[in-house]
C-alpha cells in the first residue's frame, strides 16, 4: 500500500509527442492503488485515443465541454471534475498549456479545470530543448510555481527533434516517485517513529490447546495504517490474527504470546516517538506447558495459571520522550478504571471502550471510544468504522505533540 492508496488522480494529457506515456503513468497510478479520471486537450487526441486513457482508467475520458450521446448533449463539468481529485497532474504540460495555465486563458476543459481545482496540481513539461530554455519559459515556471503548482522537473535525453538535451517528460514511475515524495514531505508524522501493537496473544496449555481472546487486531491495523499515511515509520508487532497490514510504510513483526510479544516491544521502543498499545494482551498463562497433548480424563482438569509481564506497564516505566497511548476495554466502572490505569502505567492518552456498547469492541469493524488524556481532559466520540477511530486518536496525539 502507498500513500496514494485510494486518491483520486485527475491526469491532465495536453499535446504532445509525449503523451504516448499518459498510458504507461494512468497504469502506474492504479498500480498504487489510486483512481484515476483522465481529461484531454481537443488536439491531444492526436497522439494518444481517448479509448485507450478510458479503458486502462476505467473512466469516461474528457476533452470537451459537452458530448452528443444520441439526441442529447450533455455537459463536462469542470468545476466537479476540479473537485473530485486529491491531486491534479498534467503530463505531459506542453509549453503552450503551461503559459495558459500561467496567465488564466481557460480555452479548453483541461484548463478550465485547473482554474476550478483545489487540489495540489503537479505538472510535468514535456517540449524541445529551445522551447525548454526560453526565457518566456522560465517566467511560466516561475509563475506556476507562485501560485503553488509543482513542477516535476523534465529530464535530459533525446528529444523528438533529434536534439539531446532537457526538455523530456519525466518517466512515469518516476512521476509517480516524485508525488509520493512530495507527499511525504508534506505529512505530519513524516520522520516520526510509531510502535503499535495489536491483535491477541495466545498463551499454550499444551500442543493443541491455548488461552486466548477474541482480538482481531483490527483496530491496531487501522492505527498502523493512518500513521503510515501520515508519514511515519511504523513498527506494528501483531499477535496471531488472520487480518494483515500491507504498507510501504508498514515494517510488521509477528508474534504469538505474551512474552513474544514483549521482547519485541522492547526491541523498538527505545527508538520510537509515540508507542500506542492496542494489543489485547493475556494477563495469564498456564505456568506448566505440557509438551504432550493433555488426554481427555474424567473428572475436572485444573490449570494452574501465573501472571504475564505487564508490557504497557513496562512501557510506562521506561518512557522517555515518547507519547504513550493505552487501551482499556471495560465492561463495568468503565471512566474510573480507564482513568486509573492511565496513571497508573504513566499514559499520555487512553483509549477507553467498553463491551456494553453495541458496535464497540472485539470482532466488529466499528468502535465507540472515549480519549482521556494525562491531563484528565475527557472526549467521547459517538460510534464509527475502526479506520475513523483510527484518525480521531491519531489526531489526539499530533494534539498532545505539540502541546
């Protein structure tokens, strides 16, 4: 997963020979896993066909302000299309759009569409090398670039006039690249270190058998992932869940019990910024494992059961630097123990949910949470999808960062 996972992409195709690589960037940009909506200058379409931007998209491709379907026109809107996108890219940007994007000349739906975008635009020039080199050329890019427009600078290489020099439209994967990085550049978590831990831990009576719970992991996945696209480097020690994390951003370690999972904690912590313990962890494990399968006997079996080291505990008494964030799923005196374990382990925030509200804890895709922070400042957020819980604590902590 990159961080143009689920984006929307509007790609702008103006005319030149270098639109042939339109093709090759819409294909790139699905490959991260982001949506694509292509709009074309009317004589774009003379290197590269509609069909071609529409069926590897997978969307109506534009380059007009209305179309005939049979009897009825019907209209491009450029403002919606302006809207749609998370970011804007026009390659390749020839010199004659870039000067019209420059001075607000709005003759087609591509630049009428760039006049009504909110969105961060990039392009990529794609000309000759005289063209590149002219003076009226630098004043566009000056321009551009004081309107905050990115310019994803061309390379040099063979042009199509014979000449070698710059003037080529960068390669889309390292379009691609670029944007990713100005991206990252751009997030809040970009240089941070997170530590989450997630998911259960199963502590083994014998070969066959084991104390559990009924963690999925879903709710650390989700943390894992939101601070990954908020540019940090994430550590998740997951316990044993069938659900996986797939992120560029994401490095996972996975582990079975307790006392795994322990080791690996300690292992990252030190070097994290911000540790935030999502894992629901086995207070007890059988304090005898048995290297046999335990034969079925009559009468009652009783397993003598000792305590786990407490990780987040640990964690409490070895902070440093690091914002520390606990959980607590309570079933009864749900405010009074979140508030009591938050001091007690020496938290920045906990994380309070409890089992007696529909919706909230293990197993479901929702949760319903209560933040308490070490200040005991006290906000409650009504029932959302994990992935929005998700945010709502990752934006507790920029919170608690940088106050």
């Amino acid at each position: 997963m990159s961080l143009l996972q689920g984006k929307k992409i509007l790609l702008g195709v103006s005319a030149g020979i270098a639109a042939y690589k339109s093709a090759m960037l819409v294909r790139a940009f699905i490959k991260q896993g982001a949506q694509v909506k292509v709009v074309m200058t009317p004589a774009a379409k003379d290197f590269v066909t509609p069909l071609t931007l529409s069926t590897l998209s997978k969307n109506p491709v534009h380059s007009t302000f209305y179309e005939k379907e049979a009897e009825n026109e019907l209209w491009n809107n450029h403002v919606d299309l302006g809207l749609w996108a998370d970011y804007f890219i026009i390659a390749p940007a020839t010199a004659n759009t870039l000067s019209k994007m420059a001075y607000g000349k709005s003759d087609n739906l591509l630049l009428a569409t760039y006049t009504s975008a909110k969105c961060p635009v990039y392009f990529a020039p794609a000309m000759d090398l005289d063209m590149y080199k002219h003076p009226s050329t630098a004043e566009t890019f000056k321009k551009l670039a004081s309107f905050g427009n990115i310019m994803i600078p061309a390379t040099s290489g063979e042009l199509a006039s014979g000449l070698v020099g710059q003037g080529r439209m960068a390669e889309p994967e390292d379009i691609v690249t670029f944007i990713e990085a100005d991206i990252l550049n751009k997030l809040p978590l970009k240089g941070k270190k997170v530590l989450v831990t997630a998911g259960p831990t199963y502590e083994s009576i014998d070969p066959v058998r084991f104390i559990g719970n009924h963690s999925t992991g879903r709710m650390g996945i989700s943390i894992a992932t939101e601070a990954a696209n908020l540019g940090a480097e994430v550590t998740l020690i997951l316990g044993p869940s069938t659900l996986s994390c797939k992120h560029s951003r994401v490095t996972v370690t996975r582990v079975t019990s307790a006392q795994s999972m322990f080791d690996a904690v300690k292992e990252s912590y030190i070097q994290s910024d911000m540790a935030i313990a999502s894992a629901a962890v086995a207070d007890y494990r059988p304090a005898n494992f048995s290297n046999q399968k335990i034969k079925k006997k009559e009468g009652d079996l009783s397993i003598q059961l000792e305590r786990t080291a407490d990780i987040l505990k640990w964690m409490g008494n070895h902070k440093e630097n690091q914002i520390l964030v606990g959980f607590a799923l309570e079933t009864q005196n749900e405010l009074e123990n979140a508030q009591g374990k938050l001091e007690r382990k020496n938290l920045d925030l906990i994380v309070l949910n409890s089992l007696n509200d529909k919706g909230a804890g293990f197993k479901a895709k929702t949760n319903k949470v209560t933040l308490i922070n070490h200040k005991q400042e006290i906000k409650t957020f009504d029932l959302k999808s994990k992935v929005e819980v998700a945010k709502d604590i990752l934006n507790e902590i920029q919170l608690l960062q940088h106050a």
